[in-house]
C-alpha cells in the first residue's frame, strides 16, 4: 500500500511540473507580443491606450481650439469638421470646441483643460494657440492650422520631418504677389501704411517679409502696431494720413474688426491690400489669398492619418498652395478705382 501511495504521489507531483512549465512557456510567448504592440502604439501617432479605445470603437476625442471669432478662422475650423464627416468620421470621433475670445490668458486655460480631460488630438487655429498646445504636451498629437511660419514659431525644425509631436498645415500668404498686385491695380502708391498685431508672429513676420520687399524696390513704408482690435481706429487713422495704400496680413487681431480698418480707409480713399479673402469681404480692396475651406480639409487629411495610426514625424508640415486673387468691386468704387474686364479676367470678384 505505501509503495502505491508513492506511486500515486510521484504522478501527481509530475502533473504539477507540467503544468508550471506550460505556464512559464505560455507567458514566455506572451510578453514579447505585448511588448510589441505597446511600442507600436506608442510609435503611431496615438498613445497605446487612445489605440486601444479606438479599436474598441470609442470615439476619438478631438479638442479643437481658436484664438478669436472672425470668419477666416470659422471657415477653417467648419471646414476641419465637414473634412472629417467627408472622410468618414462623424461617428468615430467626439468634438470639443473652445474659443478664447481674443484673450491670450484664456488659451493656456482652454489647452490645460484639454489635456486635463485626455483628448486624444488637439487641434489649434492660429499661431498662438498651437504655440500653447506644443508647450502644455509632448504625448498629444497637435495639428495645427493656419500657422503662417512654424519654424519660425518654434512649432517644428523642419517641416518636412517633425521630430516631436506636432505637424500641421501652413497659411503663409505670397507677400510678393500682394505686392505685385497692388501695383497693377493702384500704380501710384509710393508709401505703404502696414498695421498688425506685434503680439502676434505669424504677422510679424509677414511685416518683415513686406519690409524686406519695399527696401528692394525703394518703396517707403510707414507702420501702426496695435495690441487689440479696440486699437485699431487710431492707428488707421493714423496711417491713412502718411500712406498711399495699407498693406495688413493674416491678422486675427485686425481680421476680427476688419471693417473699422476698411471704413477708415474707404473714407481716405486708400486701399486695403490683405492676407486673406475674408478681409477683402469684410471691405478691404484685394489679395492674393488663402482658400480656407482647402486649408480645414487638409488639416482634417491629417488627423485622420494620425487616428490611422500614422506617426507624426512620417506627417510632414504642409503649405497650403492655393491662393484666389480676390477684388472687392464695391469698395473700389467707394475708393475711386476703376478697374477694366481685362484687368478682372480671372479675378473672383466681391461686391
């Protein structure tokens, strides 16, 4: 009997060696595969747990921020939503959308809430939203849009190889083809009045780029520099007593109360010659300027490739390369431009 209880003991200690062994070769299989994926995951673009939540169908959160209201910069965000539900998404994704409404403090504020709430891409319009984003995360995928300059604003150090985790698309407006524009509509000007936001880099350093232009043509310029849109009545008036015609960029600032700037103007018969089209139809004069409806479009392009899995720095910067040369025939009357067929041919005309 106690040479069977042996027996019986030996068998059962053997299962259990067995079954120990399978264990330890199971997890041994295990392990490496998970490894895997978390690195791949971690390498897409979104984190392992946002790819996770996306595979079990969550939607993907998308926090969605503008610095001010004004028209260019709803285009852009209207046509970043109607580019997602193009390409599918409007049940996959959830959208957060915060204006900051022309206050500098709120955009930190509205960046801290959306990385507190764990949106899985954060999307900011305009250089100084997507400047705030960069710095409140490194984990976050960040798309901006309609940053004239990225290098220049610290976003990325080469647009065609993000090495972080931001990418975008870029509005920079052609300065040289405003300028050539302006004198085959208005031959006359000898000074221009330039006026902008100093708060704001993308106009920065458009103004440098129109400076740049006038010292290699001989043109004399003067400018007005404003801190906030309740400072721009003065600093119109002020220019249209030195300059022939003012030139301002894609100024959110000046953008937001375009038509105060546009009626100085039209009163001093002087045209305003713009970085965008909705400047021209809020009474500046013309510009070769940036469709924003392409540029939302391709900014949703985007973040559709990051939801995909692709990694940042295989997502390069994009400039958007199609500009309109947009006239506004009822503010040339107002200023006493007469302008031919021949001149208009091709021309998207407002009135």
């Amino acid at each position: 009997m106690k040479r069977l209880l042996s027996i019986i003991t030996i068998i059962a200690l053997l299962f259990v060696l067995a079954g120990c062994a399978a264990e330890v070769k199971t997890k041994d299989i295990e392990e490496p595969a998970a490894e895997q994926q978390t690195e791949a995951n971690e390498t897409a673009g979104l984190s392992a747990e946002q790819k996770e939540e996306t595979e079990n169908n969550e939607k993907v959160k998308i926090g969605i921020i503008q610095p001010v209201e004004h028209p260019s910069l709803n285009q852009i965000r209207e046509y970043i939503i109607i580019g997602l539900e193009e390409q599918g998404l409007k049940d996959k994704v959830e959208i957060t959308y915060k204006d900051a409404q022309g206050d500098p403090s709120n955009i930190n504020t509205i960046i801290s809430q959306f990385v507190g709430d764990k949106m899985d891409i954060i999307v900011p319009i305009g250089t100084g939203a997507s400047q705030s984003a960069a710095a409140a995360t490194k984990e976050i995928p960040v798309i901006f849009a309609a940053v004239s300059y990225p290098v220049d604003a610290g976003l990325v150090k080469d647009v065609s190889k993000p090495e972080a985790n931001v990418t975008g698309v870029s509005d920079a407006i052609d300065v040289e083809q405003i300028f050539n524009l302006a004198f085959e509509l208005t031959p006359d000007i000898e000074t221009f009045g330039f006026i902008y936001n100093t708060g704001e880099p993308n106009s920065a350093s458009a103004i440098n780029k129109a400076k740049e232009f006038c010292d290699g043509k001989g043109i004399k310029y003067v400018e007005a520099t404003i801190t906030n849109s309740s400072e721009l009545t003065q600093a119109a008036q002020s220019l249209v007593e030195k300059a022939d015609a003012i030139f301002t960029p894609t100024d959110n600032t000046v953008a937001s109360a375009m038509p105060v700037l546009s009626a100085e103007a039209q009163k001093a018969g002087i045209p305003v010659y713009t970085g965008a089209d909705s400047m021209v139809i809020d009474g500046g004069f013309a510009t070769v300027g940036i469709d924003y409806t392409i540029l939302g479009r391709q900014v949703a392009e985007i973040v559709k490739k990051v939801i995909d899995g692709v990694q940042i720095s295989n997502i390069p910067a994009e400039t958007l390369s199609e500009f309109a040369t947009i006239v506004n025939l009822t503010t040339a009357e107002k200023i006493g431009v007469e302008l031919s067929d021949e001149q208009l041919k091709g021309f998207q005309i407002v009135e």
